[in-house]
C-alpha cells in the first residue's frame, strides 16, 4: 500500500474547498422523482435539510468530500502518532546520562 507523507496529506485536505457532512437520504416520491434531505449530527443535535432536486448531485459531492476529508484527517493524526511514538521510543533507547547539578556538592558532616 503507498503511503502519503504527512505534507502530501495535508496538499489533500487543503484542495478541499467543498464540504459537507452528513447523509442524503430519498424521503418521499413525487409525481417528477423524489424528495430529499441532508440529515447530520450539529451541537449534538439532528439536523435535517430539504434539499431541491436541481442540488441533489452537488450535494452529493459535497457529502462524499466530507467523507474524504475525515479520511484524510484520521491518515495524517496517525501519521504523526506515529512518528511521535518512534521518537519518543529512539529517545529512550539513546539513553542519555542525566544532567549533572550544577550546585556545588558539600561535605557531609560526621556529627
């Protein structure tokens, strides 16, 4: 599987200028075709849209670069997971001594 670095990820997310989330649903049959709407989750909340028939295609694009979006998002976050996690993992194997104190030592007393 070819794997996009994290800069061609984002080129991706950023061609992007069209979105919109949610699912096209038919919700009636009428005497010139169908009638739709655009359901989607807002502030926690359903959130139902009549859309006309004339949009139908274009909002259908919109949802399918919603969907490409939160695709490419969920590559790039793991991308960088894992980066962060192989770092953090050389790091620990370099073992690097630990800074010395740069407080001068006293002598402890015997008494």
């Amino acid at each position: 599987m070819n794997q996009l670095s994290t800069a061609q990820i984002l080129r991706q997310i950023a061609q992007i200028q069209r979105m919109e989330p949610g699912k096209l649903c038919v919700i009636g049959q009428g005497p010139s075709g169908p009638y739709y709407n655009l359901q989607c989750r807002e502030e926690g909340k359903t959130l139902t849209l009549y859309v006309p028939a004339d949009q139908v295609s274009l909002v259908t694009q919109h949802t399918a670069n919603y969907q490409q979006f939160q695709a490419l998002v969920e590559q790039y976050a793991q991308r960088v997971i894992e980066q962060t996690r192989t770092e953090r993992i050389a790091g620990f194997k370099k073992k690097t001594p630990h800074p010395s104190s740069s407080w001068p030592k006293t002598k402890k007393s015997s008494g």
